[in-house]
C-alpha cells in the first residue's frame, strides 16, 4: 500500500467498501488484517462507514461477530428475491430462508443493512415480486437496492428468455411493478434517493454516493476503479499480474487517464442524474448547449413535456416513471 499512502498523504477517509467478487468468503483473520492495514497506511475516521457484500449463505453467527470484531459496521447481503423457484432458475446458492436468517443474524449483532432485489428474474410473476419487496421491506434492513434483470448481460439467460418468455414477466408488467414499488417503499418510511436505491432516513449508502457525485475514491485491489487527482484509473483483472506488478514496486494498473473539462461536464451530469437531487438547471443546459449533438435540445424539451425529466427550484431530476427510461436518456451524456 506504500505508492497510495504516499499518493493520498494528507486525505482522510469516511467509508471502506469491501464488494466486487464475494468479499463474504475471506477468512475472517484475513479481513481483520486487512483493514488493520488500511488503517495504519491511512487515515480513517473512527466512525466511517466500514461496508461489506455477503452472500446469504456465507453468514453465520461466529462468522458475524468476527466481521463486527473487525470493524466492519455495514452489510450488504444479496438476497435478489425471497422465492426459491426464482433464485434456483438463476443457479443461487442460497434459499428464501437463508436470507431471512442472514438478515435476522446480522441485525441482531447491530450491523447497518442493505439487501437487493432483482426485478424480471425467470419465473418471477407480480405476486412473488411483491411478497419479496414486502419481507424485505419488513425485515430490517434500513436500506434497499432494486436492479433490473439485464438478460442481454448473459446469453443463457437471454437464450432462454427468447425460447421461453412465458417465464418471464413481460417489460410492460415489470414497468407496472416498478412504480408500485415505488408507492410500497415509500409508505414503509423509504425514500428513493438514486435510481436503484431506496433508504430509511440516514441510511443511504455513504460511500456509493460518492460515486455519482464524483467525490474522490481509491480504488485497491483486482479491477478496482478509482477517481483520484483528476483521474480516472483501473486495476489490472487478472491476479497473477497484480501480484507482480505489486512485487515490482509498481501500481498495478490497466488504466490511467486524466479528465478534460468536458468529460467532467458530462460526468457530472450522468452521474449527477441519478441522484433524487438530481443536477443544477444551469449545468444541465450546459451539457445540452455544449455536446455538439443537435437532437438532444429538443428531446430535453420533450423529456420535460412528456413528464420523464421535471425542473424546480433551480433543478432537472428524473421523475418516478423518468427512472425507468433512465438509460436511454443518461447515455446521451456519455
């Protein structure tokens, strides 16, 4: 860690997160050690947010408490629905019941909880989506995240989608369920406070929110990205040479590349959008006047027309129903 001490002298950190791959299947003593070591080489405040992603199978009381021991005050557990039929078709390890003891252990032990949902898995219909939301909503966790199955993402999936769509919810219905859910969140004390996440007061996700407000983040270990001194890096994928870019005394990096005044621009609004705040009315006409894109003034009136962007006191933000086009719009900012 000695070439990102040196790189972040002087910074003091909030938030630790642990994701990307299965962070729940370290050894416990590894953890431990880890953030010792993240500690010593940096400044760490005494009340960060200290996260980690856990699959409902890897937690276990003993295993709990160590993380706890560790420092670690944030969990995020991937529950993805609450139906076994839904979580086999999608080759899961864990059932509906291991979820609700993994959440019931570690809210027990005082952890800060998130857990995700995926809308459109196979199998899925209206009611198991909605018995999913509702225990998770009543479950404990002061924060939850909703993902849309992206299928074009695996051609198995998306190969069985085209062979057998009668087991999947069709995208009207899914848009339909996405709305309510809206509706249910928000009557359980939820707010929606970026585009996939809903939170209980306070217990939005601190360090995800850098992320779309570009605040600065390192970024260490296989694959990890980072936003640091105006630039924007990427660490090598594979092991094997992580380790021996480390051994020779080097970052192993597998991207490096500063930001210009218009890439920050664009950033700061496609990333900016997806919070509920959304982006300053003035930078937002900004990034329309300067993207050298003719169609994009009109279709940001007919966005504001049509009910999917809204502007007020002095900010553009996507509605409810914008969310759900919200791809379609965002990438003519990238």
């Amino acid at each position: 860690m000695e070439l990102l001490r040196e790189e972040a002298a002087g910074a003091a950190f909030d938030t630790l997160y642990l994701g990307g791959g299965t962070p729940s299947l370290v050894a416990a003593a590894d953890l431990e050690r880890l953030l010792e070591g993240l500690r010593t080489s940096f400044e760490v405040s005494p009340d960060a947010e200290v996260t980690l992603e856990a699959n409902p199978e890897d937690v276990t009381p003993e295993l709990a408490r160590a993380w706890a021991r560790a420092g670690i005050n944030r969990v995020s557990v991937g529950v993805q629905s609450f139906a076994d039929r839904e979580l086999s078709a999608v080759g899961r390890r864990h059932d509906s019941a291991r979820a609700a003891g993994a959440i019931e252990t570690l809210a027990a032990l005082g952890f800060s909880l998130s857990g995700d949902l995926i809308l459109g898995l196979p199998e899925q219909t209206r009611e198991s989506f909605r018995e999913s939301l509702s225990r998770l909503a009543g479950s404990g966790v002061g924060h939850v995240s909703v993902y849309l199955l992206e299928a074009e993402k695996s051609r198995l999936i998306e190969e069985d989608r085209r062979g057998h769509p009668e087991r999947y919810l069709s995208d009207d219905a899914q848009a339909d369920l996405w709305l309510e859910m809206g509706e249910t969140l928000a009557s359980r004390g939820f707010r929606h406070y970026e585009i996939s996440n809903w939170a209980a007061p306070g217990r939005e996700a601190r360090h995800n929110v850098k992320y779309w407000k570009r605040t600065p983040t390192l970024g260490i270990g296989v694959s990890a990205h980072e936003l640091w001194s105006g630039r924007r890096r990427a660490n090598v994928a594979a092991l094997p040479r992580y380790i021996e870019e480390l051994e020779a005394g080097r970052r192993p990096l597998a991207a490096d590349r500063p930001l210009d005044a218009e890439e920050e621009r664009r950033e700061r609004i496609f990333l900016g959008l997806r919070l509920a705040e959304g982006v300053p009315s003035g930078d937002f006409a900004e990034a329309v006047l300067e993207s050298g894109d003719p169609t994009l003034a009109g279709d940001r009136e007919a966005w504001l027309e049509n009910g999917l962007l809204e502007e007020e006191a002095g900010r553009v933000r996507f509605t409810e129903r914008g969310y759900l086009l919200s791809n379609e719009i965002l990438c003519r900012f990238v």
